[in-house]
C-alpha cells in the first residue's frame, strides 16, 4: 500500500491589527479544509513589513485563534526571522538577469505617468512606467554607489518569455492562464525592507510545503505572480482556494478598521466560538 504525502493547509495573517471576523472566516475555512482532507493546518506569521506588524498583535493571533479551537503545527514560522530565504531567491532571480534596481519615489512615479498622459492600472495600483529599466549599467552603479536606495523591481516581461505559458488550478475556477503581465514590473524587494508579500509568500509557501493555498478573491490576482515565480525559482506548484470575502450589512468589506468586529471585541461581548462560526456562515443558524 503506498502512503499519499501529508497535505498541508495554512494560515498566513499580518500582525498589523487584531483579527477580525474577515480573518476568522478565512482562518476556519482553511482549518476546515485541512480537517476535510485530513491534513496539516499550519500558522505563518506575515511580519516582513516591521513598520506596521507588532509583537502585541502577533500575541493576539495566537491568543484569537487558540480559543476559536484552532490547533496548529508548533512553532509557527515568523517571516521577519528568515530574510536570507528571500535574500537568496532573489540571488537566484538576479542571476537569471530579470531583476534590476529602481531608485524612483512615488512622486518621480506618479509625474512621470502624468506626463505620458497614461495612467494604466494593474492589481496592485499604477503601473511601473518602466523609468529605471533603461538605466545603462554605468548610470546604476553611480547611484548605487553614491548610496541612493533602490527597491529591486521584476522585468516582468522579460521573466514571461522565459517562463512560457503558464497555468494554475483554483478549486473553484478550476484550470486558470497566468497573467502576470498584468502587474508590470512589481517591486520584489522594498527599499525599506529588502523583500515584499510576493516575494516572503511564495518562497514561504514553497518552503512549508503547502499543497493548497487557502486565501480571498482579494488576492486572486497575486497568484499570477506567484505562479510565475515559482516558475522562475523551480519551486513545486500548489493548488488555490480562494474563498469569497466577508461583507458588512452595507456591502463594505470587513477590514482591519471595523474595530467593533475585531474577535477580542466580540469575545468581550460574551460571543462565543459557535456565535463567530455562525456569524461567519461557517455553523448552521439555529
Ligand atoms: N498576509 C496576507 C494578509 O494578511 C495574506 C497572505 C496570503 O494568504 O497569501 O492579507
């Protein structure tokens, strides 16, 4: 009798508030989906971005998730302790000559698209107008030398034709075409903290061996890029769940700032676990 390899589910929140029933939702719906196929549910902490992620939050996760009766593999990896990971992917990057430096600020961006009279949008905002791409070697040294900071963006282009066509499977939508190329050339290190969400998220799932990516439609888009890395790091390809997201009886979606739908608001309200498994749609009314 041959034994299937163990699944792995995740959970992969920011520290950078307390949990709210959106969380809760996505948090449990991947914990059932683990339980469905009884695999692994394991709990990664997303803290890369240090200016906005705090201890004290991270506490609250674990303190959140605990008494919702989630169980997850010990310890929990903190993506801030592992930034050679994403170092050396994007040495591999690098080598492959589909990386370069770009010293814009946000301004420099947003007057150069203003001058071009072009505005185009992609999932994650304004498109890179492509303005340190055609900087000579000698002009990039200079500045590099003279210690102007530079984020490293992805020559999208250039890393499509390298990769080919490309294809993911989303359990909902079954077989999808990666188009990576809809996000120009993404920052896939910050000058700030030498790495980014696309970059930490697919190595980190590549390391953890995730064998289905639970996430909202929020982040649908970004599994074009990260298809798309993983062709160009040879990373395994997982499959995607991405689940509706949770909205309010106005029709907002259920974010950080609704403080009075945080777990530890509602647990101070006496909810208990059944109630926000209920709220959620994930328990029967009754
Ligand atoms: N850390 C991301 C967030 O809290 C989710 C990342 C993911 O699931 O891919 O929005």
């Amino acid at each position: 009798m041959t034994t299937l390899p163990t699944q792995i589910f995740r959970f992969a929140p920011s520290p950078s508030g307390y949990l709210h029933l959106g969380h809760a939702y996505s948090a449990l719906f991947s914990w059932t989906q683990a339980q469905k196929h009884h695999a692994q549910f394991i709990l990664r902490i997303e803290d890369i971005d240090t200016s906005r992620c705090r201890k004290e939050f991270t506490e609250a996760i674990y303190e959140d998730l605990s008494w919702l009766g989630l169980e997850w593999r010990d310890p929990p990896r903190n993506q801030s302790e592992h930034m050679d990971d994403y170092q050396r992917a994007l040495k591999k990057l690098e080598d492959q000559d589909l990386l370069y430096p770009c010293f814009c600020t946000r301004k420099e961006i947003q007057n150069e698209v203003q001058q071009s009279g072009r505005a185009p949008h992609g999932p994650d905002g304004l498109i890179y107008p492509g303005t340190c791409r055609n900087l000579s070697t000698t002009e990039r040294e200079t500045r590099i030398a003279q210690g102007d900071s530079y984020a490293l963006r992805l020559n999208t282009a250039q890393a499509c034709a390298l990769a080919g066509e490309l294809y993911w499977h989303d359990e909902r939508k079954g077989k999808v075409r990666a188009t990576p190329e809809v996000f120009g050339d993404v920052v896939l290190a910050r000058k700030d903290i030498h790495t980014s969400y696309h970059l930490s998220v697919t190595v980190d799932d590549a390391l953890q061996n995730i064998s289905c990516i639970t996430r909202g439609t929020d982040l649908f888009q970004a599994t074009h890029i990260h298809r798309l890395l993983q062709a160009l790091l040879k990373l395994p390809v997982p499959t995607w769940h991405h689940h509706d997201l949770l909205h309010d009886e106005e029709g907002n979606r259920l974010a950080k700032r609704h403080n009075a739908l945080a777990i530890r608001e509602l647990r101070k309200q006496g909810k208990n676990p059944d109630d926000i498994k209920k709220m959620v749609g994930l328990l029967d009314q009754g």
